[in-house]
C-alpha cells in the first residue's frame, strides 16, 4: 500500500510503501505490477531508496510520454493498494562490509539505488571514504539533496558533489558540465582516495558515459558496476 506520496523535485517524486517484505540490501529494486480496471497490466522496476530495515521509499521520475511513471505523479494517492514483487537484484548492491573507499555516480533519479547506499553508510560504516556525484539539470533538480548537504557538513568520510549539465552551480567543488573522463578523473584526484567500489546508475546514455569516462580516467573496468533505467541507447 502507498503510504506517502510527496514531491522531491519538479520530476522525482518520493513514494513511501508500507509492504510486508523481506528486508533489502543498498541497491537492490521492486517491480511493481500496476493492473488497469479492463485488466491490462504495466509493470516496472523501482529501485529501493531507503536503507535497510527503513520503510521502502522509492524515487520515481515522471515521465511525461511514460505509461507507467506518471501513475505515481498524477493518479496515485496515499492508501492505494500496488502490487510490488521483492526485494529483486543481486548484482548492484554494496554492504557496509565490502568496505571502501566507495564512490558512487547518479544521474537523475538514478540517485535512488545510491541513496540507499548513502543512508546504508551513514549509519554504519563511519570511516570508510565514499564519494556521491549527483548529475542533474539544475541544483533545484537534485533528489535529497538538503539531507546530502546535512550529512556532508556533519561526516568527515562523506563528500558530495553536484555536476549541473543546464545551470548555474553553487558551490565551488561542483561542477557546471557533464561527467566527461577530465571532469571524473579531477574529482577523484581531489577527494583523495583511490575508489575499490564503483556504482554508476541512470538512464543508459549517462551510463555509458560514465563509466567510458572512468576507463578512460584509468580505473579499471572490474570494479564498477552499473543499473541502467533504460531511455535513450
Ligand atoms: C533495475 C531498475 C531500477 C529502476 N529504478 C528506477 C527508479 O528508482 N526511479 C525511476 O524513476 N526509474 C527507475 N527505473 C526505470 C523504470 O523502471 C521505468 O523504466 C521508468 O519509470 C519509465 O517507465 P514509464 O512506464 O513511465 O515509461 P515507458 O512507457 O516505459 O517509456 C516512455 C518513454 O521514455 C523512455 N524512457 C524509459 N526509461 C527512461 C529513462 N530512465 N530515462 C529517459 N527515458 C526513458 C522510453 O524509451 C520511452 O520512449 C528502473 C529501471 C530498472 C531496470
């Protein structure tokens, strides 16, 4: 059942479920089945946003051409009942005890895995380094970001940047471009630490991207992995 529903950003928003399910690990996803009153079912994958043992908050995208994404941002209202099948996916996740240094990449709501993965951190594993790099359109678009900057100004081990691909940004560590193999190899060099995790996530063209750009900036390809969310090839 839906238990919240509230805007994050102009596009993404946050989806609260009160669902009896076993309990997940950072990273891994729903699918959730939604069925039309004629019968005819859509059926997605979200990826779970909130730690461990936390209720399940999903971040879901609107968008405007999508079948199933603009549901939760037009129709769907606290106490509609969806159908969910999880937690699913063995292959993107990171536990407190892989260890670090971590660093993790989103572009869009691919935040939404990596969050997990963040609030996963800032509960347990105090002093291992992880770098989060968000990319959005503009600062207003970045999901969570007032917890980032709080948990950014109150933990040693956790930086957070912004890469702003359409506007200004507001803080010198970020960075106004795309996540190209100068811009990533700079944050890496400046945050300190030579990355064992890698996670990038977001649409497949941020993706691809991305980790061409961190092959490029001479990590190895065996310690990143990725979720892709589909759109553009
Ligand atoms: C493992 C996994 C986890 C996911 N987790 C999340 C999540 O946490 N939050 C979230 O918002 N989405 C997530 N997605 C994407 C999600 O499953 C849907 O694909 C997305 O919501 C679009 O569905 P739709 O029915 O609204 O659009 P559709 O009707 O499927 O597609 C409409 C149009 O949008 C394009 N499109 C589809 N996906 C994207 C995209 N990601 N970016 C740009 N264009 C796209 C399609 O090519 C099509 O042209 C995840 C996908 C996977 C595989």
């Amino acid at each position: 059942m839906i238990e919240r529903i509230a805007p994050v950003t102009p596009r993404i928003a946050s989806v609260i479920l009160k669902a009896d399910l076993a309990r997940h690990v950072s990273g891994q996803h729903l699918d959730v089945r939604l069925t039309a009153p004629d019968g005819y079912t859509a059926q997605r994958s979200y990826s779970i946003a909130s730690a461990p043992g936390e209720p399940v908050e999903l971040l879901v995208e609107k968008l405007d051409d999508g079948e199933v994404s603009p549901y939760f941002h037009d129709i769907a209202q606290a106490g509609d009942a969806i159908e969910v099948r999880g937690p699913l996916g063995g292959h993107f996740i990171w536990r407190a005890e892989d260890g670090g240094p971590v660093l993790l990449v989103a572009g869009g709501s691919g935040i939404a895995p990596l969050m997990a993965m963040v609030r996963d951190w800032a509960r347990t594993a105090v002093d291992l380094p992880l770098m989060l790099v968000c990319s959005a359109r503009t600062w207003d678009e970045l999901a969570c970001r007032d917890e980032l900057l709080g948990l950014e100004a109150s933990r040693t081990g956790f930086r957070f940047v912004a890469a702003i691909t359409r506007g200004p940004v507001q803080r010198a560590g970020d960075r106004a471009q795309r996540l190209d193999a100068a811009a990533l190899k700079e944050l890496i060099v400046r945050w300190g630490h030579l990355p064992r995790h890698v996670l990038v996530c977001g649409s497949n063209r941020f993706v691809e991207g991305v980790t061409r750009g961190l092959a490029d900036a001479t990590l190895a390809a065996g310690m990143i992995r990725t979720e892709r969310y589909g759109g553009a090839e």
